[in-house]
C-alpha cells in the first residue's frame, strides 16, 4: 500500500461526458503528479502540483483540467469525452517539489473506461 | 530532460542474475537516476535511485560507469514476480519537474 488513495477504481461512461477522478496522496506529501496510460502504451505525464499550485506541465489535453485543494488532495476533470481516453489514470504524490532525488509513491489507478 | 533509452524487452529465467541497461547521454551535471518497476494495471513502483558508482539496496544494484551516460540495473536471482516493466528516469527536478517516463523495458522471466 503506497498510502495514495484514488477513486473511483473504475469508471465507464459515455462519449460526451464529463467525469472527475479524484487523489489523496500520502500524508504529508506535498506534491501530486497525474499520468494517463493507455492499453500497452507508456505512461504520459499530464500535470503536476505542488501544494496547491500547478508546477509543471505535460501533454494534457485542453478537455483536462486538474487543481488541488488546500487539503492537498487533487482532482482530475476530464470533459467531452471521446472513446481514446480510456485509459488508466495514475495519480502520484511526493514529498518534495523536486521528485528527481526521492520517489513517487503511486496509487492503484483509475481506469476508465469511454464508451 | 536527459532522453532514455531502453532495450523494448528481455527474456530470462528463473534464478537468474538480470542486467538492463539504460543509455542517457545527454545527461546533465545535477541529474539523477532513478529506476521504477511496474507490474500490469498497478502503478509503477520505485526501485533504485542513484547519482554515480553503485548504489545498492534489498531489491536491486544500480550501476554508474564514471561518464554517467549509461547506468545498469542489476537483479539478482530474478523469480517469476519479477516479470513487469522497468523504467529508466534521468532528470533535474530543479530544471525541469516533469517527471518523464518512457516505454520502459518489459522483462519476462520463465520458469
């Protein structure tokens, strides 16, 4: 158990619409890190924050949209959905706002599904 | 980012001692490696972090030739478990926060 909570673990909805994928991290841990990955495919770093603002930045598509909360924990919102974003969402945390010399601790996922 | 690259996959057997290696010859002064394990619909799983030599813990040696431009992750006596996907990250957080992972290396491991 790496300590970060996602939910829901599972999700399947329509093309079209709009769902929010939520993060806790570990306590304590100050940043949040969101990857998207898709069947056999790498993981694709979408968005970063550290407490409480975005740090950095990756491939994340204008229908994305993420924030997190003074509580730390984090929200992914996904809108207009279409069929190639089922995918397994990872949310990662880390203590530092420089994940390079520690680790990033990895929830289970969650995958949704678009159909 | 230093950029990375990985064989796409390795096969080996029980019992084995496993060597992957990951070329990064970009990498910069301040930069570290790090290696992370995923297996299939789990999140990835830290490893192994180093900066240069040989840093080595209960699960996994890493290698660091002196240039830096390429490091080898050693597992001992692999089982049946270790079957996953092993990824090589290069990066200075201080430069650049996104934390980039490849395709990684997927090793099976057979009886």
């Amino acid at each position: 158990d790496s300590g970060v909570t996602q939910t829901p673990k599972h999700l399947i909805t329509a093309t079209g619409q709009r769902v929010t994928l939520r993060c806790s991290p570990r306590s304590g841990d100050l940043s949040v890190y969101w990857y998207q990955q898709s069947l056999d495919q790498g993981l694709q770093f979408l968005i970063q924050y550290y407490n409480g603002e975005e740090r950095a930045k990756g491939n994340i598509l204008e229908r994305f949209s993420a924030q997190q909360f003074p509580d730390l924990h984090s929200e992914l919102n996904l809108s207009s959905l279409e069929l190639g974003d089922s995918a397994l969402y990872f949310c990662a945390s880390s203590l530092l706002q420089r994940a390079d010399t520690g680790e990033l601790f990895f929830g289970e996922g969650s995958r949704l599904t678009v159909l | 980012l230093a950029k990375t690259t990985q064989p796409i996959s390795m096969d080996s057997y029980e019992g084995q001692e496993v060597n992957i290696t990951c070329s990064h010859n970009n990498i910069a002064t301040n930069d570290y490696i790090t290696w992370y394990q995923q297996f299939p619909s789990q999140g990835p799983r830290f490893i192994i972090q180093g900066y240069k030599t040989k840093v080595t813990n209960e699960v996994a040696s890493l290698f660091i030739p002196a240039d830096r431009k390429s490091s080898t992750l050693s597992l001992p006596r692999v089982s049946l478990s270790d079957t996953a996907v092993y990824y090589c990250l290069v990066g200075d957080g201080a430069r650049d926060d996104k934390i980039i992972f490849g395709k990684g290396t997927r090793l099976h491991i057979l009886p």
